[in-house]
C-alpha cells in the first residue's frame, strides 16, 4: 500500500508565479518506507515540477535534507 505524505516548504517561493509559502511538497512512499516520487506543487498556480533533480550536498539522506532546500534568511 503506497503512502503519501504532504507538506507545506515555510518559506519557498513558486518559480512559475512568484507567490510565497504556497508550494506543496509531495512524498509518495513504498510499503516499507522507501520515497518513490517528490514532486512540489504551487496550491497558487498549479504549477508542478520535480524536486528531486536538485543536487545533494550532504552525505545525510533522511527528512531533515528537505530543509536545506530553502534559505531561512
Ligand atoms: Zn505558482
């Protein structure tokens, strides 16, 4: 049974329309855990895309990399 986890990027802003804390990370998740697909979408525009094409820079593979992929000023 696949499972999928939602959440909001604090913060994040929308490449398509500019808006601010309106894009929506989805984390789709195998039976045993494992992330299968990330994909972002802007609840403003609709605007969709991958987020699994940025670089990783940390050796650490677990929820807390999200983070890092916005800048908390
Ligand atoms: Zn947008």
């Amino acid at each position: 049974m696949a499972r999928t986890r939602k959440r909001f990027i604090a913060g994040a802003e929308c490449p398509a329309c500019g808006a601010a804390d309106t894009l929506q990370l989805t984390i789709s998740t195998d039976p045993e855990g494992n992330v299968r697909e990330e994909q972002v979408q802007c609840v403003a525009c609709q605007h969709t895309f991958k987020d699994k094409e940025e670089p990783k820079q940390q050796a650490t593979n677990n929820d807390d990399t999200l983070i890092g992929l916005f800048k908390p000023e």
